[in-house]
C-alpha cells in the first residue's frame, strides 16, 4: 500500500519534516515516491507548504494518509476537497 507520511529531516533537536508518499513497507527515512512538501513544527505558529494539487491526485488514486498528515491535510482544505469529490461520484 502507498502511505503519505512525515518523514524527519534536520539536526538533533531542531527537526523539520517532508510530506512524502511512499511504500508502507519503507522505513521512515528510506525512499519514497514523491515530495510533496514541508512541516516546520518549531515556528510559531507552524510551517505547512504542500503541493495540495499533488496531495489531491494521490488521495484520489489511493494513498492513505497517517493520522498526522490527515491532521495537516485538514488544515491546509486539501482533505475537504477529497472528501467532496468521493461524495460528488
């Protein structure tokens, strides 16, 4: 199954993440498919970019995405979208 994921990046103590789409079987810093954006958890208040056209393609064809990610789709409008185009069909 393909997952959009966290996966971390940055130094010890100061980490910032990738939103990726990537094999489940993968480890959390291994390969993935495609990049779909960044997290910055430490700014205030946080750092989401997202490619939301990419998210919405991916969603549509399947990928599941982790709780933190659903949580940060939420924010950015993509999940509502997905959500209106499943019911529109």
């Amino acid at each position: 199954m393909v997952k959009i994921r966290l996966t971390r990046m940055g130094a010890v103590k100061k980490p910032f993440y990738r939103i990726v789409v990537a094999d489940s079987r993968s480890p959390r810093e291994g390969k993935y498919v495609e990049n779909l954006g960044t997290y910055d958890p430490r700014t205030e208040p946080s750092t989401v970019v997202l490619n939301e056209d990419k998210a919405l393609e991916w969603l549509r064809k399947g990928a599941q995405p982790t709780d933190a990610v659903r949580k940060l789709l939420k924010i950015k409008g993509v999940w509502q979208r997905y959500e209106e185009g499943k019911a529109g069909t």
